[in-house]
C-alpha cells in the first residue's frame, strides 16, 4: 500500500520537501492506516506531521472512547494532537442541515484553522472506496458530467494520499502492520445511504469487476478532464456573450450544447446566488430560443430583445431624493455609488441624485441633441425593466448623468469645471 501512497503523491504533485501536514484521525482504519503510512515516509519528504480529532459527541461513550484512543496512538508516535469538541447535533438544529453536513463542515473549518495556525497541508484519509460511493450516491441524487469528478486527489491545501487505496488495501495494511483501530457503529448498519451501497451495491459490482473501485476512478479521472474542459469554455462563452444590459440570446444559443448548460448554471450561481438544477436549465434554454422568463426565487431570469438577464424580485427604490454639493457615498441596490463634485464656488447650487421623473431630458455630449430621456434610453436599446432603478444626477428635468448613458452636455461641463465623477461599485467591479 505504501506503494500506492508514494505514487498518489508523485501523480498529484500532494507534497513537496519539508512539508507539514494536518492529518484528520478519527481513529478508524483509514485514518490511522493514514496517519502511520506518512510517519513511515516522512523521511523522504521530511514532513512535519500533526493530527487532528474532532469529537462530534453523536455517540456518547464510543465518541468519548475514539477521543482517547486518537490520544494514545498519537503519544505512541510522538506526533502532536489538536482535539476539538463540536456538539454537532445542536449545531446542525441551528443551521437547520443534516447532521453529516454539519460535522463535514466542522471537521473542515477545523482542519483549514489548524492548517492556517501551522502553515500546514490537510491530510484526509478518503480512498478509491470512498470515491466509488460518491459516484454512485451521486448519481442515484441525479448529477451532471459536471459532478462526476467524485472526490479529488487534491484540492488546494487539502490532499488525499490513500486515493489510490482501496478498502481492502487498508484492511490488509492494518493487519500486516499490527494496527488497532476503533469502528463507527454507525458505519455497521444500513440506516444510511451510503452505507447500503457499501454493503449492497458495490459488493454486487465488484463481482462483475473485483478492481471496480479502481475502474472507478480512471472514470472520475477522465470526468473531471472533461468538466475542465467544458468550464473553460463556459467561461470564454460568457465573456463573448456579455454585453452591458446582459447576454446575447444568440450568441449564447450558437455554442456546444454542454458548454451552453455550464455558461447557464455558472450564470445563475453568479447574478442569482441560485443553485440550478436540470429542469431550470432547459428552462432557461428555452426562453433564449423564444424569450420569457424563468423563476429563480429571489431573483428572475428574463430574456428579451435578444438579451438575458437577472433582476431581484425586489428591487429597492431610492429612499428618497438626495441633494448634495460635496462628496457622499451610499448603498442601493447591491451596488456601492460613491459622488465627488469639487464645490469651490459657494454659489453652486445643490443637485439631486435620483431615479428618472416625468419631463426628464438628456442632451448628448458629442451630438449636442436633446431628447426626453425615455427616447435617449430607447436609443441605447436599455432594457425595460432596468430603467425603473437606474441612478441620474439632475438640475431640475435637466440630466447631468445618468447611469445608463453617462455624461450629459451639461454634466460634461461639470465635469471639467467641478471634477464631477461618479463611480458604481457592484461584485467587484468598477465603472465610472
């Protein structure tokens, strides 16, 4: 097994000379098995090594015994041990998530802390079994090619050593090397999912392939190639398809179909902090064909004039109307507005910042045509729906600025004589 180790490391580039590493034990044969295979090859690397044990108190007397026996087999190795106690079952009342997802995410935060604390790599003890029940768990949940990349070898400062192992590698890896371990009981029964496809299902595979595990992961090795592939395009999509008021409904609908699926799902995580799942997906492609609009909760996908776009449900009016002469900045509507205007003439009458009223008009700075600001809108192709919220700075029905079209005639005058600027901060991007 050790062999298996050596090569994950060497394949996924997991650790470099001088390393330290937090080893997340639980006490259970792959963590110890984990824990005892990089204290055999620390040498090599000349690691640091460290663990960790989170006690999730789920399991009264059991979880108190896994605490002391982390202990123990960590003084036998003189490595040093970092124990917290999470009351996880209270906790994941509070987030309102399930009691595996909410230990998951304590483990980690305590891990990534440690890690911090010790400038250290994180060591899991995840192997090819593991791997092979994601898969499947996953995929009886209903997953894209996008999510079938299972467990990664290594994801930032988080490694994966035993990847490569199977469970059957780490059983005879214990009893070669004299390792004692503790056993969930949680792990023995089929009360969970997971645990009747370890003890149904892949037993029933592996009679049809006894290195499925295995097979398994070259699988998963060659999904996560393709997922790569297609977010990159994903990505040179959007970036084609951007335009200022949304994305191009026909430039968007020429791409490869996968491609087209990802750019969609990245842009409802991105303008809607929304999860899609397939069916909103199809929805979304349909209304790029014929137009409409998609549901999305807090937010709603809209697709007209040959643009998609995201809009709040809610969508916040100005509080009220703001005068100034002089600098201030605010908040509206997700977006940071920050205003400068250098009032050195104490006569400088004050100017409101607003959203659009009846008998506003806009002149055009190069132009120098006067339009009511409805037909100067109409001629940018602004968007309905984004007209209601947009930010102006007027001298009475005169614009001086407005968010959609700029400086006016009159506001470039401003501009020069006041140093007039505006600057609109919104998901990390600037825009003067």
């Amino acid at each position: 097994m050790v062999d298996s180790v050596l090569r994950a490391v060497e394949r996924y580039d997991m650790l470099q000379n001088g390393d330290s590493v937090v080893v997340g034990l639980s006490g259970g044969a792959d963590s110890v098995s984990l824990l005892h295979v990089l204290n055999s090859i620390k040498e090599k690397y000349n690691l640091t090594i460290y663990a960790a044990h989170l006690n999730h108190m789920l399991r009264g007397e059991e979880a108190e015994r896994d605490e002391a026996f982390c202990k123990i087999l960590c003084k036998k190795y003189n490595i040093p041990l970092y124990v917290r106690r999470a009351d996880i079952r209270e906790l994941s009342a509070e987030r309102k998530v399930s009691e595996e997802l909410c230990g998951r995410d304590e483990r980690y935060a305590f891990f990534a802390e440690l890690a911090h604390k010790l400038n250290a790599k994180i060591a899991t003890a995840h192997t090819a079994s593991d791997n092979a029940e994601t898969l499947l768990f996953n995929l009886a949940r209903g997953m894209s090619v996008m999510g079938a990349g299972g467990i990664p070898p290594k994801r930032g400062d988080i490694i994966r050593p035993l990847i490569l192992c199977t469970r059957d590698d780490i059983e005879r890896y214990c009893a070669d090397n004299g390792l004692s371990y503790v056993t969930d009981s949680t792990n023995l029964g089929d009360e969970y999912t997971r645990n009747k496809i370890r003890h149904r299902v892949i037993p029933t595979l592996k009679e049809l392939n006894p290195s499925f595990e295995l097979a398994v992961l070259r699988f998963c090795e060659s999904a996560a190639l393709a997922a790569q592939c297609i977010s990159s395009q994903a990505e040179s999509l959007l970036r084609l398809a951007k335009t200022d008021y949304g994305w191009s409904a026909d430039t968007l609908l020429r791409a490869a179909p996968a491609a087209l699926t990802e750019a969609l799902a990245l842009l409802c995580e991105r303008q809607a902090d929304f999860t899609a799942e397939a069916r909103h997906l199809e929805l979304l492609t349909g209304i790029l064909k014929s137009g409409g609009a998609v549901d999305l909760g807090e937010h709603t996908a809209v697709c007209k004039q040959g643009l998609l776009r995201f809009s709040p449900k809610t969508i916040k009016s100005m509080p009220c109307q703001l005068r100034f002469s002089g600098s201030f900045e605010f908040e509206y509507n997700e977006r940071h507005i920050v205003v400068r205007l250098e009032n050195s003439d104490e006569e400088l009458k004050e100017y409101v910042l607003r959203t659009r009223q009846g008998g506003d008009r806009f002149t055009f700075a190069k132009r120098g045509v006067t339009k009511p600001l409805r037909k100067a809108l109409n001629e940018k192709r602004v968007p309905d729906e984004a007209r209601e919220s947009l930010l102006l700075i007027c001298d009475g029905s005169t614009v001086l600025w407005c968010e959609a079209l700029g400086y006016s005639k009159q506001g470039e005058v401003l501009r020069e004589t006041h140093k007039l600027s505006v600057i609109i901060s919104k998901r990390g991007e600037n825009h003067a």
